[in-house]
C-alpha cells in the first residue's frame, strides 16, 4: 500500500514539474540586454512598492519621485490594492496605476514591475498583457533579467513561495535563475536582484516564510550583491546577510508600524516614500551604488508635500557569487 501511493505521488510530482517547465516562456525572451552600463550614465534609478491604493498618498509619492530626477523605475510588487486586477479593463489600472504615475508615461520613462501577494488575489496573467500593448511597462514574465553593461539585474516571483497552488512554479524558477545567473557571471561586476518578500524585515511582517526564506537564502543571499524588496510597508536599510545588501521599498501608498529590529538592520522608518539607486565607477573601475531612502511629511494641513533625505549608503559590487567561485 505504501509504495503504491508512493508511486502516485512521485508520478503527480513529475506532472506538475512537467506543466511548470512547460509553461515557462523561451529563456532568450526572459532577457533584456543593454551595452551600456548603468554606472557610465546619469540614471537614477527610483524604487517603489506595495503603492497601488490610488487617492492622494500614493499621489504625493510619485509626485516626490518627480522632484529628484528619476529616470527609471522599479517596483517591488503590490502594485495593485487590494486584489490586484481582475482584467484589462479593469478600472483599478487607470485609477491605481497609470494615473498616479502619469508624468512618468508622459515623459517615456521605464516602469518595470515584480508580482506582489496583493497582484495574486486577482488575475496577475493581466499585466503580461499591459506589458505588451504599453511597451513602457516591462513586465515579460513573472521572472526576467536584465544587464545594462556590467551591472545585471534579475526580478524574481517570490510569491510562488507562500502559495501551495503555485508548486509547480517554484523549480522552474530556481533553474531559470541559475541559468540566468551562470550566463551573466564573467560580465556582471554589479549584481540586483529584485522581490516582492524580504527575507527579514523590521517591519510587521518580519521574517520571509520558511519556503521563501529557503529560496532566498539557497538561491538570493551570499550570490547577489544588492536584494530589494517590498511587502512590509515601511522603508528600510537591513544591512548586510549573507554578504548581500537588503533594502526594503514598501511605502508608496499605505503604512504599517515597525517591529522589531532585525539584528544587521540599520535604519527603518514607518514613513511614505521611496528608494533611490545610482551607479558609480571608481577610478579601479569598480562598480559601486549610492542608495537614499526618501521619505515624505505631512505638513500643517495633513499633505505630504514635505520630502527629505533619511537616509544614504554605499555598497560596492562584488558581481555574481555562484557556487565554485
């Protein structure tokens, strides 16, 4: 009786690999290659999350993003509240996304997305599509990765992760990356990887859950140098695990209160705003980036029109950290 349903289950194992391979798109359409480096051009690169509310908060921060100069934008995931799109002509597009963000259309400014918890509540296959009819939207696919010269980037599904229906996602992700990852390794001098889950976090929700902190820290941590994140929604500088620097961009449209402190943590604040990323080359022509966290007051009224810097780091890149190296 035992090895028959052993049988079974390594049989229904096998399907749902299978089903998950299959529906991965071609690795060669994953990919977005750029010559130049970020770090020998002036972008600035704005990192937004869990924003997508609509009304006058989430207003404010993209307006906020207007005043420093950003040139290119990142989204950690939520990117709508509170469950997500139903289709295309859902309404919450125009109201939660396109119009806030408007200006950033307006000037043919990139807006690249990862997935959220929030995204998976409604039908997350619409943004494929809004990627494709609005090339200004880059999201290909549910993972993908970029490198601008030197520096490489890679978005990541961390959502498959706390969702037993996604199962069947979660292998072909973590061999795509290491794919992604080991065709990227002897150029890549500055390594991102961006998620919607922090694998710890001073804020509410504190710790990634036992199956994405697992992919994290096997696949993430100790190989990138920089990881970016949402979910918690709060602003934060996590310090260094694994050797690679956490930042957390949860703040774009609503708030929670901080917890506690993570042990390598140094800076949080419960405050709207946004993370800002620039890239330098040193004159041993090693890749560092420039972080600062921005966050927005209210003023005498209760607007927040009131933007200031919190915060500020740097952190140089070692590249991509594979196993054997």
């Amino acid at each position: 009786m035992g090895l028959k349903y052993l049988r079974i289950f390594a049989a229904s194992l096998s399907t749902v690999l299978l089903l998950g391979a299959c529906s991965v798109p071609a690795p060669e359409s994953l990919h977005q290659s750029h010559l130049q480096s970020l770090a020998d051009t002036e972008e600035l690169l704005c990192i937004v999350g869990d924003s997508g509310i609509g009304g006058p908060l989430q207003m404010a921060v993209s307006k906020a993003m207007a005043k420093v100069g950003c040139s290119q934008f990142r989204h950690t995931g939520d990117v709508i509240y509170p469950k997500g799109l139903n289709s295309i002509d859902d309404p919450l597009l125009e109201d939660h996304f396109f119009l806030p963000y408007r200006w950033i259309f307006e000037q043919q400014l990139p807006f690249y997305l990862v997935m959220g918890n929030h995204d998976f509540h409604g039908d997350s296959a619409t943004w494929l599509r809004v990627s494709k009819e609005r090339p200004l939207v880059n999201f290909p696919y549910y993972h993908y990765s970029e490198n601008w010269g030197d520096i490489c980037i890679f978005s990541l599904e961390t959502t498959w992760y706390s969702k037993v229906n996604f199962v069947h996602k979660r292998w072909p992700q973590t061999q795509w990356l290491r794919s992604a990852m080991a065709a990227q390794a002897e150029q890549c001098q500055f390594s991102l990887a961006i998620g919607h889950h922090p694998l710890i976090s001073s804020g509410r929700h504190g710790e990634a859950s036992w199956l994405a902190a697992w992919f994290l820290k096997a696949e993430v941590f100790g190989k990138v140098d920089l990881y970016l994140s949402g979910h918690d929604h709060h602003l934060a500088d996590e310090g260094l695990v694994q050797g690679t620097l956490q930042l957390i961009s949860g703040a774009a449209g609503q708030l929670y209160p901080l917890g506690e402190p993570t042990p390598f943590a140094k800076f949080a604040t419960s405050s709207f705003g946004f993370i800002t990323l620039k890239f330098f080359r040193s004159e041993d022509q090693q890749v560092k980036v420039e972080y600062k966290i921005y966050a927005l007051n209210a003023d005498g009224a209760g607007d927040h029109t009131s933007l200031r810097e919190v915060w500020n780091g740097e952190h140089f890149g070692q590249g991509l950290r594979l196993d054997g190296d």
